[in-house]
C-alpha cells in the first residue's frame, strides 16, 4: 500500500487490516503502538509481531488517502480537535520543560551543513529568542511529523493521523510549525498563515514570536534535511520554503 525510508506497508486481502513492516530492527513497532495508544487512538491497534526476523504493527484499515490541496480546508476542523486534544497537558505532576540543549545542538548542526546558504535571517530568529530565554516553555506529548503523507482523509471527511514513531515530549508550537511547513502551506501563502495561526493556544505576542522561531527551526530542519538525505531536490526546496517561512517571519512579532 505504501512504502517509506523506514517501513512498507502492506493491505490484507480481507480489507480490513493493514501491516506495517519496519526496515529496522529497533523495536519501532512496540513504539508506535505506545506512542498510538498514548495519542487515544489504541483502537486502531491490533497487535505487534515478531516473527522470521520481521517487526510489524498490525493495524486496522482506515478509509481514506493522504492530504491532497483541495482535502486541507475540509479536513481542518477535525484536525484542529486531534491537535487540540493530543497537546493538553495531564493535571498532576509538573510537567518536564523543552530540552534547549537540544535546539541549540540542532542549531549548530544546521549552521555547519548549509553554511554555503544565505539563511541568517533564519538563523537570527531562532538564536535570538533561545538566547533571551523566550522558547522555554513545558513540554506536551507532539507527533513530530505532521506532514500532508501522514494525514489521511475519507470520503465522508474522518481524519486520521499515522506514523507515530517520532512522536515525543515537545513544544507544541514547534508541533504546530511542522503542520504547517508540512500540510498547511499545500494552500496559498495567506491561506496557509491564516489556517496555521488558527490552531495556535491563543495569538498573544509571546506566542507569536515563540511560533515565529520554530517556522524558522523547522524551515532549515527541513533544507538540512533535503540537503543530507536528497541533495538533487535541495535547490528546487530552497526555492519553495525560504519564501514561506520569510513570509511568517515578516508578519509576526519577534518578541
């Protein structure tokens, strides 16, 4: 059905079930049927298996296809309640904080490898914010991945969102400029800001400029990444993002 740098997909004969087989041998199966079940969505998990050396999760079919241009407006709505529901953080203990150090280690890789870029603009808003202490925020349980492949749609508008295995504690913001890096801006560049600022917790400046420095992270996340894994796509990727993210970053608050 499907096939991906990690895993291949296969549909039963019975349509009913799908069986995802992981490339690896990392025990992501067991992961993804966690990190499923702690998303409330347990019920699309029928069973992990080992079995001839092959890890797979074992799922139930849904109806539907990935994100298309004309799917996002109509898929909205239920996806802003998927997120809305997925990023509420428990009440009880406190909850952990971001991990800094790791986006000032991302920061640095990214540095390194597009040196030959002219990304400061880029870099300065996500620097700047880190440095003055702006991105510390708690942590809330993200998907991490939230790209157009990974939002699938029925014919009677049922969303489902898959692929869990990068699934983690996070800034939600940094959650929210994934969906849009990675779904939103199939739409046109106000369409697409408009939709992204209406999934926000609210649109106070702190927030806005916190959500202006992960749209800025996650555009270079995603040039280091087309550049270290497809270099051949990286110029035609630049061409189309650098425009998106300067386009958020002209329009909200630095700080």
């Amino acid at each position: 059905m499907d096939s991906g740098m990690q895993s291949r997909v296969y549909g039963a004969r019975d349509g009913e079930v799908v069986v995802k087989v992981y490339r690896n041998q990392r025990g992501d199966h067991r992961l993804e049927a966690a990190n499923m079940r702690r998303a409330g969505m347990g019920e699309w998990v029928l069973d992990v298996v080992e079995a001839d050396g092959i890890e797979a999760l074992v799922m139930r079919r849904f109806p539907g296809q990935p994100l298309r241009p004309q799917d996002v407006p109509r898929a909205l709505p239920r996806l802003r309640e998927i997120v809305r529901t997925l990023h509420a953080r428990p009440q009880g203990p406190p909850t952990p904080q971001v991990n800094l150090g790791k986006v000032a280690e991302r920061l640095r890789r990214f540095r390194s490898a597009l040196a030959a870029s002219p990304l400061d603009d880029l870099f300065e808003a996500v620097e700047r914010p880190l440095e003055e202490g702006l991105l510390a925020h708690p942590a809330s349980f993200c998907h991490l991945d939230m790209w157009h492949d990974n939002i699938l749609i029925s014919p009677a508008g049922d969303v489902l969102l898959i692929d869990w295995t990068k699934a983690g504690e996070d800034d939600p913001l940094r959650d929210l400029a994934l969906l849009k890096t990675g779904t939103l801006d199939l739409l046109p560049p106000d369409e697409s800001l408009q939709a992204a600022l209406s999934f926000l917790p609210d649109t106070e400046a702190p927030t806005l400029a916190r959500y202006r420095a992960y749209i800025a992270m996650t555009t270079l996340h995603d040039l280091y990444w087309f550049l270290m894994n497809e270099p051949y796509e990286f110029g035609a990727q630049r061409s189309r993002k650098l425009p998106r993210a300067r386009h958020v970053l002209a329009r909200l608050p630095e700080r």
